[in-house]
C-alpha cells in the first residue's frame, strides 16, 4: 500500500467527484471516477435521462419514474456521436439524432449511472 494524502485531499472536495477516464465501449459509457469507483452506463439510459429541458418532462431520477417520452426515439437517439466536456464540470453528449442541449453534470452523471447500476 502506497502511503498517500490523496484520499484525505479528495475529501476536502466534499461530494464534489469527477471522471478520469471517460470511454464509450460498445452500446455503454465506460467512467471510471475519481474515488476509484467505476460505472458502466448504458447509452441508451443515458439519453432517457438526459436532463436537458425538452426531455426532462416527467423523469426523476431519483424517483426512477418513467414515463413514455413525449417524443419517440429512434435508434439513432441512442446513438453517442462526440462527449465534448462542458467547463470541466460536466459534459454535453452529441447524439446520433443531433440532439445536443443535454449537459450532464459529474454529480448527475453519477447519480444516473448509480441508479442504473443497482
Ligand atoms: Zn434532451
């Protein structure tokens, strides 16, 4: 074991938790954290949460309500073209359908992925 501060400095960030590495394997966004966690976040509940005005509609994520979006998603929709990050914060997925205003915040991008995961 590798004597190290790192830990007790992450923590002054409080719940502040940012990627490392940010790849997209198959249909899934692979994130591994600064905690040392990893998610495994499946393209396709990504884009159903995407927090963006148009599409929020009714979801919660913390409530996992769904509801039949109010507008239909093709394959395309599930598609994830470019992830440019958003200020270092968050990042703002390109999806195959051009949709383009979701941006994902790391605080919410882990919260999807946590509650996808359970
Ligand atoms: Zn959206």
């Amino acid at each position: 074991m590798k004597a190290s501060t790192s830990q007790s400095r992450a923590a002054d960030y409080g719940s502040t938790v940012h990627p490392v590495d940010l790849q997209t394997i198959g249909n899934e966004l692979a994130i591994r954290w600064n905690d040392g966690s990893e998610s495994f976040l499946k393209l396709e509940s990504m884009r159903r949460h995407c927090p963006c005005a148009g599409c929020r509609g009714e979801m919660d994520v913390m409530g996992n309500l769904y509801k039949s979006p109010s507008r239909p998603y093709s394959p395309e929709s599930f598609v994830l073209r470019q992830l440019p990050l958003v200020g270092g914060y968050a990042v703002q997925p390109v999806w195959g359908d051009g949709h383009a205003t979701g941006i994902f915040s790391w605080d919410y991008l882990k919260r999807v992925a946590d509650a996808e995961t359970i």
